[in-house]
C-alpha cells in the first residue's frame, strides 16, 4: 500500500471512490450524443440501438442491490476495484467495438461493472470519513455527481464530433486512476455481520423475467405489437416476476423486500422516482437523435442544446435542503412531477416543421423537474424507514431508478417504431411522448396521495441544509453502514 499520511487517506479515498462515480454519471448522457454517430457506423438496426441503452441498464436493475451485498461480505474496496476494471472491460470493447453485437456485449459488460460499482461509491467514502467530516465529503460526492450529469451534454457532443468510439476511451484511464488509488491507498472495509448467502434463485428469475418483459418491446418492429409472439413473450415476462415476488417472501436475503411499499411515504416516492427517472431515459435517448438527424444539428451544438435537460439540477440541487425545509418533500415533489408533465406535452407537440424552439420550453420544464423532485424524493423514501431498513430500502430504490429507465425506453421506442413508418420520425416521436406523459402523470397522483414531509432537519450541519446537494438517504448511511445507492 501506498505510503500517505493518516489525514490524507480519507481524501485519497474519497478520489477514488469519486472516479468510479464520475464515470458512471458521465456514461448516463454521454452515449445518447453517440447514438446516431454508432448508428450510422455500425449499421444498427433501431432495436440494435435500443439494447445499446437497454442491456446496460437490465444488468445494473438486476444485479444492484446484490452488489452492494458482495461488497458487504467480501469487501467493499475489492468488489468496488472489479467494477472498475469491469468498466472499464466493457468501455474498451465498446470503444473498439466492430458490429451491432460487440457494442451491446461492451454496454452489457460495463453494466455488470456499473452494479458494483453504484452501491458502494458511498459506502466507501462514509467508511474513510469520521462522523464529523462526513458532511463535507458527501457534499464534495454529491457535488460531482450532479456536476457530471449536467456537463455529460457537453463533453460527449465534443468527443462525438472527433470520434465517436472517444466516448468509450475516455473512460479507461479514468478508472485506471481510480483503480490504482483503491489499491495502493483504500484499507479494506466490510460488514462483519453480513451472512454468506446470495439470492441466487431471485436473482436468474429476476433477470429473466425483465428480459422477458423488454426483449419483446424492442423487437416489436420485427415481432408485431399485437402478435403471438409478442404477447406470448410478455406474459412469460409477466409469470417470472409474479414467480420472483413469490420467491422473495420465502428467502432469507431478498433481492426486494415487498413489505417496504406497504409504507406510504416510500411508496410514494418509488413512484414519482420510477415515473421521471424512466421518462429521463427516454428522452436523453431519442432527443439527441432528433436534434441531430431531425434538425441536422452537431453532435457539439447537441450537447449544448440539451443541456436544459440536466443543466438546471445544478441550480437547484444546493437549494435543496432549504426547500425541503420551507415547503415540505409532498409539496416540492408535486410540483416538480406537475413540471415534468407539462414539460413532457409540449414534447408530444413536435412535427415535421418543428425547430429547437418548439422543444425548449419541454426540456427546461423537465430539467426543473429533475432539480425538484430527486432529492426530496430521497429524503422523503428514507425519513419513514427505521434505521435497520435503510441499506435495504435505498438499495431498492436505486434499483427502482435503473429499471424504470429500461421499461420506460422499451414501452416508448415500442409505440415509437409502431408510427414511424406512416407518420415519420418526428411525429412518431411527439405522439410516443404521450406514453411518458402517461407515466408521470400516474407518477404525480401517487407522489400527491402517499408522500409526506419529513421534519426538518434541526442542525445546520446537515449538508443538505448547509447547501450541498445530497439527499437525506445520503445521511442515513452516517447510522447505517449497509447503504446501497
């Protein structure tokens, strides 16, 4: 191990932890400005391009919160350095990636690599941090990671309009760094309470029955919306999960406890994560590629232009805490999630002779409502968990977030490729948009219905309250190590 000093260790840590984070929130824009670009180069079908997305997000939905759980057993610095390298595997395959089914294996292999490393970023920096510079270290993590959500925009239209594959390349060093800093630097940390055993049978029907349900989607073009084959698929689909939910009552170690959504508050808030997180994925897919095979804009003036899409969270995610605290979470998520409806149908009114104007006003609504809505969503989950339930329920929720991008993308592209060819791109895109008007409509009522204010926080130390940009399940972990984002 690398010689550093006791006061530095922690901050050591904390760059490693953070390069893993950075990439990850990075790779969750930055791929959508490449998708015409590999498209074009690759001779990808639509369903092609849609696994790009797909198969990435199914293997993090699926094989989350059981990350988190190996890192609690076998160590959390050992699990998080394979999920780097995994990474970046899976980016050096991606970026020299040969054929449609290369780069659906790299996006596949950085998705398992991603499932590591997403639940124990955090859990690595609040082991390296005493209790009182723990505010300072989440608020620096939180910082990066809206940073890297917003600036993705930018950076992966500059990469695109030089190649295309620099998407993918950038990532190596990067986490090279990172890996090479958990090494030479981390001490080891687990949870010495945490059994051996693994959800091994929720897990394959799990993530056969998430395929089951999205494969059929995707291939709809192929397969028919309406035909047997579709509707044989989905309801196989449909009988693993209802098996998956039987099976997760009568295991020790549940992927899913069910009993968690019997709380209204965190009910509430699954919903309204599921409903914006999986209109988001939609949008930061076919948006990029309107705007530039539609509108004929740069991969560059892209990025710049979808930037009202993530750009606002790092306006309002500082005032996070004070708006919590003047408004209340239901009051402050509703608005948010009324937002991102209004937002969303000004995107249904895209046609043929739509310019940037016609969907500014939808991206910058729906921006806002990503500023306010994520953090009071957080903190409205986790303020009515008992301590004991928190890892559980925050490894969940991020699962929650995952697989609402990976259904909301399949139902959308779905309804999308069944207009395209009589109506064109843009009217089949403004018309598919009603879908996710749809779900984050749904996502309000529940969000108005089951959400409640926490209390609160008394202390001005909370870097929620102080001006950071976490959410209170980020503080949770300060009490409960077994946290999984």
């Amino acid at each position: 191990m690398l010689r550093v000093s006791d006061a530095s260790r922690p901050w050591w840590t904390l760059v490693g932890a953070c390069t893993g984070l950075f990439v990850l929130m990075l790779d969750s824009t930055i791929v959508a400005l490449a998708l015409p670009s590999i498209r074009h180069d690759l001779g990808m079908s639509a369903s092609g391009l849609q696994w790009v997305m797909n198969g990435y997000l199914l293997v993090i939905a699926a094989l989350v919160v059981t990350g988190g759980r190996l890192g609690d057993m076998f160590g959390r610095r050992t699990v998080f350095t394979l999920g780097l390298v995994v990474f970046a595997g899976g980016s050096v395959l991606s970026g020299a990636a040969w054929s449609e089914g290369a780069i659906i294996a790299g996006r596949i292999v950085q998705g398992i690599g991603a499932a590591a490393m997403l639940p124990l970023s955090l859990s690595i920096v609040c082991d390296a941090f005493p209790a009182e510079g723990q505010a300072r270290a989440l608020g620096i993590w939180a910082a990066i990671s809206a940073l890297a959500l917003a600036i993705g925009p930018l950076i992966g239209g500059l990469l695109v309009d030089l190649d295309w594959r620099l998407i993918f390349w950038v990532n190596v060093p990067v986490l090279a760094l990172g890996a090479a800093v958990m090494v030479l630097v981390v001490p080891e940390t687990r949870d010495e309470t945490a059994t051996h055993q693994l959800d091994l049978a929720g897990l394959v029907i799990l993530a056969a029955g998430l395929v089951a349900i999205v494969l059929p989607l995707v291939e709809s073009t192929e397969w028919g919306l309406a035909s047997v084959q579709t509707l044989g698929v989905l309801a196989i689909g449909v009988a693993l999960l209802v098996a998956f939910w039987v099976v997760e009552h009568r295991v020790a170690q549940p992927i899913v406890e069910f009993p968690l959504f019997r709380n209204g508050p965190y009910f509430g808030a699954s919903a309204a994560a599921f409903a914006l997180v999986g209109a988001y994925w939609s949008l930061i897919f076919f948006q990029p590629q309107y705007l530039q095979d539609g509108l004929g804009y740069s991969a560059t003036t892209t990025g710049l232009l979808i930037l009202p899409v993530t750009a606002p969270m790092i306006v309002i995610s500082p005032l996070a805490g004070r708006l919590i605290a003047r408004f209340g979470a239901r009051v402050l998520m509703t608005v948010g999630m009324l937002c991102g409806v209004a937002g969303l149908i000004f995107l249904t009114q895209i046609s043929d002779g739509s310019g940037y104007a016609r969907v500014l006003p939808g991206y910058l609504l729906f921006g806002i409502a990503l500023g306010l809505v994520y953090a009071p969503m957080s903190s409205a989950a986790m303020a009515a968990m008992p301590a004991e339930k928190t890892g559980i329920a925050s490894g969940v929720l991020a699962m929650d977030r995952v697989l609402a991008g990976a259904l909301g993308l399949a139902a959308t592209g779905a309804v999308f490729q069944s207009l395209l060819e009589h109506h064109g791109f843009a009217v089949a895109l403004g018309r598919s948009n009603w879908v996710l008007v749809a779900l984050v409509a749904i996502g309000t009522a529940l969000t108005w219905l089951f959400v409640r204010s926490a209390p609160a926080p008394a202390s001005s130390a909370d870097p929620a309250v102080a001006g950071s940009p976490v959410p209170s399940e980020l503080r949770h972990h300060q009490h409960h190590r077994r946290f999984h984002l």
